[in-house]
C-alpha cells in the first residue's frame, strides 16, 4: 500500500511546487521581492553579524526572504530570491526542491547562498546549480559564519522562521535565474569584483 500511495505523495507535492514558482514577472514584483529579500539579509546579520565579513569576500550571493517546506515525507520547498553580484542586485532566481524523505512539513525559512568565486555564481545564473544528497546548510545562530565552509565555492545558510528547524536539507533544491535591470541598488555592499567566466558544470554534493 504505501508504495502505491508514495508516488500520489510526490506528485502532489510537484504540483504544489509548480503552483508558486512564477518567476516575477513585473517592475514592481522585483522590487518588492528586493525590498523583502533585503529585510531578510538583515535578519541573518542580526543572527550573526560576522556574515558580513563573509560576504563583503565574495563575489555575489543570492536572499531567499521566505522558502515553504512541504509536507509530511515530502522534502519539497520552493520560494524566489534575489541575486546580489558585486554588492548590486542582477536578478531574481527561483527555487525549486522535491526530494522523497523523512521530513517535517509546514516549515518556513530563510536562505542565503554565499559564492566564493565567478565559476560558482555562474553557475546559478547559468542555470546549472544544483543541491546532491551531501549538500550541507548552516543554521544560523551566534558563530555560524565561522562553522560554515564552502563547498564548490557555495557556502548555504538556513534562518528558521517561527521557532526551531528540525533539519536543514537541501538536496533536491535547483535554481532559475531571470536577469533584471530594474531593480535598482543594494542597502548592503560586497567589496568584491572579478572578471566574468562561464562554465555549465553543476554542482554535484
């Protein structure tokens, strides 16, 4: 029986997923979800205020202000973000997750992805970033940007909204990534500036 229910499960799940990822697709959307992810970035420096040290280091990062965890043994999550290359905002990316596991729903949350260097933020905005099964997040708390470390260039940061997280899992999770150039300047800067490189290699961890 449960394997015949299982697959209703992860299908259900898809379509719940499908349901909220429209890539923002107005002036004003952007900017609203740039107003929202900068109060998010707040929100994780408020935890830990050595992430800026972090970011000023790299070469961009993306603020997911809110992600939606699924349901019951269905490690989905989807939610839209905003790309930050060089401290200035360069689009918007959607995320997507649908993974089959031993997961607690009804969880909400804030992401951050931190890139070490041009390969790995080319990576998202080719479109080819993608989370493995060993793929590891920080919860965020007091000395999270010290625990952290990078792994392909990408380092990721979970802040739980609404009390604690059971988990962090991040398998599953794939990126979209629109360009936007009216979304005007970032409240927070990164010192950081290299030279543009491409590459199509996904990240496998």
């Amino acid at each position: 029986m449960r394997k015949a229910i299982l697959p209703v499960f992860v299908v259900a799940a898809m379509g719940l997923i499908g349901c909220e990822t429209n890539t923002p697709n107005s002036a004003a959307s952007r900017t609203e979800l740039k107003s929202h992810a900068d109060t998010g970035l707040q929100q994780f420096l408020a935890q830990d205020s050595h992430l800026q040290d972090v970011i000023n280091n790299s070469v961009g990062y993306v603020v997911f202000p809110e992600v939606g965890k699924g349901a019951v043994g269905i490690g989905g999550a989807s939610g839209h973000g905003v790309v930050y290359k060089n401290g200035q905002p360069s689009g918007t990316v959607t995320l997507t997750q649908v993974s089959v596991g031993p997961q607690v729903g009804g969880q909400t949350y804030s992401e951050l992805i931190v890139f070490q260097n041009e390969q790995a933020l080319n990576r998202l905005m080719n479109n080819s970033l993608e989370f493995g099964a060993a793929a590891e997040a920080t919860i965020v708390k007091a000395g999270a940007a010290a625990a952290a470390r990078f792994d392909n260039g990408v380092a990721v940061y979970i802040l739980p909204k609404g009390g604690l997280m059971a988990g962090a899992n991040i398998n599953g999770q794939k990126f979209n990534y629109s360009q936007s150039n009216d979304m005007g300047s970032s409240s927070n800067s990164s010192s950081s500036s290299s030279s543009s490189t491409t590459t199509t290699d996904t990240v496998v961890r």
